[in-house]
C-alpha cells in the first residue's frame, strides 16, 4: 500500500513538507488507484482470474455462471434469464431470475468477443470492485482532509475478508455495494458543484446496486430519511444549508429509478410463476418466524454466525476499532457532520431491519451481510470526522496515523489468511470433490455427448455446478430431481440420455438406487463413470489405464523401528503404537484403539503428485460412531478432508470407511497426512488401513455394434 508506505518514510525523515511529498500529494488519485490494486493482487485477484466457482457457495456462483453463459449461447435475450438446470416448467426449462440480470448479459456480451471463459467473469467483476475502493476513498476524501486517513479509513473496512471473497467469485452482492458506493461519491460532489445531472447519476448507481441486490437499497432509504428530516426544517448541510437544496426536483431522479427497481422484482416474480418455479428465493425470512425458513432456532443462527461467518466479517481488532467508533460518535455526536451522523444512524436503522427481516437466511449465506457494509462505512467516516474536530492534534498526530496503519496491515494479513482458507482449506472441499468432472468437460464432445443432450449428474447437491462446468442441461441430486429410482426414471422420461457419477464407490455404497440404471458404461475417468441411460446403443467409449504409484496397507501387527508400525511399504512407517490394544480385532490380533486420551492413528504422511487419484480405507469398531478417518495437507488449513460413516459389513459388524480424492493439476500439496482421529470419551478401534494412489491415462475409441 505505496501510499502510506511513502509518507511514513517521509515522516520519520522530517520531509513532510518537502516537494517530493507534494508531488506524491497532487497524484494521490494515481497512487490510491495502484494501491487499492496492488491489494486485490494480494488477495489472488490475478491468481484467481481462470478459476471456476468454488469454495463458499459453490451452489449461487454457479447459477451466476450459468445465467451468463445461457445468455451467450441462447440469443442474448434480456428478458428470458435461464440456467443450466431443467428445474421449471415440470422439470422441463431452466427458466427463473431473481436479481435483475444485466450483469450476466455484460458478461454475456464481453463472451461474444473474447469466449466463454472465467477470466471474463472474473475480471468484470474485478473492475467493479476496484472502482468501488477507489470511490470510497474519494467519498472519505471528501470529509476528511487528510488523503491518507481517507486511504486507510475506507481500506480497513473494504478489506474484510467476505468483502474480498465474493469479490471476483460470481456473485452480485459485491459489484452492487460498490456501485452504491460509486454512487456515494457522486453524491458528495453533487454537494460540493451542485451540478443539476448529478442526482441523476446518483440515483441510477443506486438503482444499479439495488437491481442486483435489494439491500444495496438501504442507501436509497437513507437518503429519504435526510430528505425528510429536511422537510421537516431540520437541515443538515454545512452552516445550516440544506442538503437537498432543490427539494423537489432533487427528488424526481430518485423516484423514477426506485420506481424502476420495484418494477423489476414485480416482472421478476410474474416471471417465476409463469415457469412454475421458486427456485430463486424472493421472500422473507424473519426472526418471528425462523421455523418457516430453516430447521433451526434462534440460538442455532446466532451459534452458527458467531462460531462460523463472523471471523469472515471482521477480525478482532477491527471488531473492537468498530466498538470505540460506536462509543465515540454516540458521546461526542455535537462534534459529527450533522449529514454524516443522520446518513449513519439511518444506515443503522435500515441494516437492523434487513437483518430482522432475513433474519434466518444468516445461517447458510454470509454473503447476506455484504450490503449491510454500508453502515460499518459510515459509522467509521463519522468516527475519523469527530476526531478531526474533537481531537485535531490526534488526528494529525504520526501515532494516530500508524495505529491506522497497523489495522490496515493486520487486516490485509488476515483477509490473506482467510482467502487461503477459503481457497485451499475446508472450505473448497466441494470443488475438490468434482475435480474429474471438470477435466471431463474436455472429453464429453469427443466422447459423442452432444450440446443439446440432457445429463443427470450425481451426487451434485447443488442445482447447478457440474451441469454449468460439462456445459450440459439437465439435472442434479437438487430437490426430487434424482433422489431415488423413480425421480431417475422420471428424468429419462424426459429426455435424460447421459448419467454421470462422481466418487463412484463411494456413491454406489450410498445411493445403491443407481444400480439398475448403470447398464452400458461409456466412460472411465479416475472416480468419475459415465453411463448411457436411455436405452439407445453408444458408438463411443472413454477408456482409461490405471497404474499403481504408491500402494500401502497396515494390519497394526507389526512394530518397526522408533515404535513406529510397520507396513507393506518398508519406506513409510505409521505412527500410533501407543494407541494397540489385543481387545478386538478384524484381521490379526491386534487394532487401534483411539479416544479423547490418545486421539490420533495411524498417522502416516503419503506422497502425490498432480493428475493422481488418491484412496484411503480403513476399518473401524464403534458401537458409538465416533471416529473419522482425515485426510489433510502438512497444515490443515491448506487441505483437509474427513469421514466418519461408512459401510457396515454384517458378518463382523466392523464398518468400512473410505474416501477418494483426486488430485488436480492446480493442487500444491506434495504430501498429504493419513490418520484416524476420535476426540470422544467413548472408545473407537481401527484397523487394516489401505492407501492406494493411482494415474490414469485416458482415451476415446469407436465400438461397434452387431446387427443381430
């Protein structure tokens, strides 16, 4: 962040008058500009650009994805938004909209120049994103009079870690902050030139941002709350002027394009009902009546924003930063902006409406809080502004200006820190789950799977994501869709040809419905099988070789060296002979028995490589269930996976647990971590362990079929 980087230096330097700091001060809009993308890049905004959805919300990003790539492939009609998944119509169309899509349809359009591709997607949504830093720290600048504390003022609070996530990663929710944040630095011009277009510009970002999410709307709110304070004689511009100096003319622009966002969800509803589909969620979900919205309560919402959104929303630091600003404008109030202080107790009002009003959707959606950023927006402008009237010597103290600069750092570390976990921890699990589908998406046209043919794929829960990556319509495990052999059935009747099963084995054992279906397979891809479903004979088939590249496998019978257990592979050796016991056992004598008091087994590090698949069994004894076989990266945050159910064999009443995992191209990991884990009091045994890492070659061949 060069633009406080340069000025610390010169005040320690004592060159704060020098020319070279003026110099720095007449391109400080160049600077900031450089500075606020020099922290995207930080973010992995670059790294990122061709990366399909994935991570939190895999399920919207993919609807946002294929909204677009519909509109490129299906005549770039505005008005007959689609997706990939045959949801609507009886199962027949993949019509529905809830946002007003021109986002899609830009992107739709930048795809007739330049292909379909995520780079695209990615960098639209970055260009907003950027803009909108940028006009936060103009806006600041507007109140503020020093540019740095501007900087950072807005830096702190755009750079939350949820902030930056959905930033470039499909959503609306970002872009429509940040045109309303545009938008707010229109305003604070309006006010300085008084320029009679102005107002115009300033309602349509509004509109702009409330067309893509209806909670961007809160600033519109807040600025009719202004309006009519001033109606009622209170003004609250600078030496008692009003803000609203033409009162009525000042308010057409907004009128007509909030009449316009009304307009939309109106059609948008009409639309929905008439395809029979409720598939976008267009109601509320209020705190008095959370059972209708979730199977949960009150405290299970709060639990789980507490335990798992809020360290995405704020760090500590800033958390606490944000309760002395509260403290601080609400005991010196008399020193605020009198426009400032009503813009942020309006945003208030509005934030804690929205959050009564949608109060449920909170346990599943952090990106519901994006729009409410406003009032943390606000509330930190209004605190920076008390300070520079209450307290002139802080506020142009180097202390002050370094505390500023130490939340600034910390809070890029830590959103740094976040975006790896988002990434390349937990979080991206799903995405790593269908690594095969996605290289597939290369193989499925020459496999003889036509455009136009409709796929079901399992065991996608989400409606849209492995459909939008094989650019395939059709259906998923989302809803009734394909849940049992019926709904199969049913989507065959109408027109299914293909069906497509991720983690084969696995979804086998959990979903043996599939088996009468999985008659004539066409292709092999490491865990991934395709199958022909409607009856109708194949031509072509996708074969692989599969070559064995570290195989291991330990009975816990065996004490090597270091007591450490030994296995079939002599080079790589277990830890957990602490943990044997002769109690009980499948193969041998004895197994592990794992607790709260030795809570780890069968700890052995594996070594892989890109383009490999990875299998893992082991048996487990458990008249709890307690227990879990994980597989990790060196550190967890960077991969972590685990189990804890499997197949129970009737015979011995030890239950098999195994877990497949590709390994893609784009996974940074050398070695993964194998062992059993059971943090309980109750008990757990394990044994007979096996590690199984395979590469496959693939190819597409003809077959022919003899006429009888």
């Amino acid at each position: 962040m060069p633009i406080f980087v340069f000025k610390i230096i010169y005040m320690r330097q004592g060159f704060l008058n020098s020319k070279r700091l003026l110099l720095i001060g007449k391109r400080h809009k160049f600077i900031s500009f450089v500075a606020f993308f020099l922290l995207l890049v930080v973010f992995g905004y670059i790294a990122q650009l061709n990366q399909p959805p994935q991570s939190t919300h895999l399920w919207r990003q993919s609807d946002c994805a294929s909204l677009a790539l519909n509109y490129y492939q299906h005549g770039m009609e505005l008005f007959k938004p689609q997706i990939h998944n045959l949801h609507a119509d009886g199962h027949t169309t993949g019509y529905a909209t809830s946002e007003c899509p021109y986002l899609y349809y830009t992107v739709a359009a930048f795809y007739k120049i330049f292909g379909p591709s995520h780079w695209v997607y990615r960098i639209v949504w970055s260009i907003i994103v950027l803009l909108g830093f940028f006009a936060t720290y103009r806006f600041f600048l507007s109140f503020l009079e020093s540019k740095i504390i501007s900087f950072l003022g807005a830096t702190i609070i755009l750079i939350s870690p949820v902030i930056v996530f959905y930033g470039n990663s499909f959503l609306p929710d970002v872009p429509a902050f940040m045109l309303v944040l545009v938008g707010w630095m229109f305003f604070a011009r309006w006010q300085k030139h008084n320029q009679i277009r102005t107002p115009w510009l300033v309602a349509i970002l509004f509109m702009l941002g409330g067309l893509l999410k209806v909670t961007a709307l809160i600033s519109f709110f807040a600025l009719a709350g202004v309006w009519f304070l001033e109606l009622l004689g209170v003004r609250l511009g600078e030496n008692g002027k009003p803000i609203f100096k033409h009162r009525w003319s000042s308010l057409v622009p907004f009128v007509v394009t909030f009449a316009i966002v009304v307009a939309w969800y109106v059609w948008a509803w009409h639309y929905n009902a008439e395809h029979s589909t409720k598939y976008f969620s267009m109601r509320t979900c209020p705190i008095w009546n959370v059972s209708s919205c979730c199977n949960c309560g009150i405290a299970d919402i709060l639990r789980q924003v507490n335990e798992l959104w809020l360290p995405h929303l704020f760090s500590k630091p800033v958390l606490i930063l944000l309760l002395i600003c509260i403290v601080l404008v609400g005991y010196y109030y008399r020193f605020a902006n009198r426009f400032l202080l009503a813009i942020t107790a309006f945003t208030f009002l509005g934030t804690s409406l929205y959050i009564a009003i949608w109060f449920a959707a909170f346990f599943d959606h952090d990106y519901y809080f994006i729009n409410l950023y406003i009032f943390p927006i606000f509330l930190m402008l209004t605190a920076l502004d008390v300070v520079s009237k209450r307290f002139p010597r802080v506020f142009s103290s180097r202390y002050f200006l370094l505390l500023l600069v130490a939340f600034a750092v910390y809070g890029t570390h830590y959103t740094f820190m976040k975006q790896r976990l988002r990434y390349k921890g937990w979080m991206n699990y799903e995405h790593r789950q269908f690594a095969d589908i996605r290289e597939a998406a290369s193989f499925i046209a020459d496999l003889g799977i036509e455009p136009e043919d409709k796929i079901i794929s399992i065991p996608d829960r989400t409606p849209d994501y492995t459909l939008y990556l094989l650019n395939r319509k059709g259906w998923t495990l989302y809803g009734d869709q394909a849940v049992d052999s019926l709904s199969l059935a049913k989507r065959i009747e109408g027109g299914a040809k293909f069906l497509f099963v991720t983690n084969y084995s696995q979804t086998v054992q959990e979903r043996p419905y599939i088996k009468p279906f999985l008659n004539q397979p066409i292709g092999e891809l490491n865990g991934l099988r395709i199958y022909r479903i409607d009856g109708q004979p194949h031509s072509k088939v996708l074969t692989q070789r599969i070559d064995t590249v570290f195989h291991l496998k330990c009975n816990a019978e065996t004490i090597a060296q270091g007591d450490l257990l030994a296995t079939s592979n002599p080079s790589h050796l277990a830890k957990g002979s602490e943990n044997l016991t002769v109690d009980i056992s499948l193969s041998g004598s004895q197994s592990l028995l794992v607790d709260s008091s030795n809570p780890f087994g069968f700890t052995i590090e594996v070594p892989v490589q890109p383009n490999t698949s990875v299998e893992v069994s082991v048996w487990r004894n458990s008249m709890y269930g307690v227990g879990e076989l994980v597989v990790s990266g060196k550190r967890s945050s960077k991969f972590y996976q685990s189990k804890g159910t499997g197949e129970v064999d009737l015979e011995t009443g030890w239950e098999l647990i195994s877990t497949s995992i590709p390994i893609s191209p784009d996974f940074k990991e050398k070695h993964l971590v194998v062992y059993v884990w059971n943090p309980h009091g109750q008990p757990a045994h394990f044994d007979d362990l096996e590690i199984l890492v395979t590469q496959n070659t693939h190819t597409v061949t003809s077959r022919r079929y003899v006429s009888e």
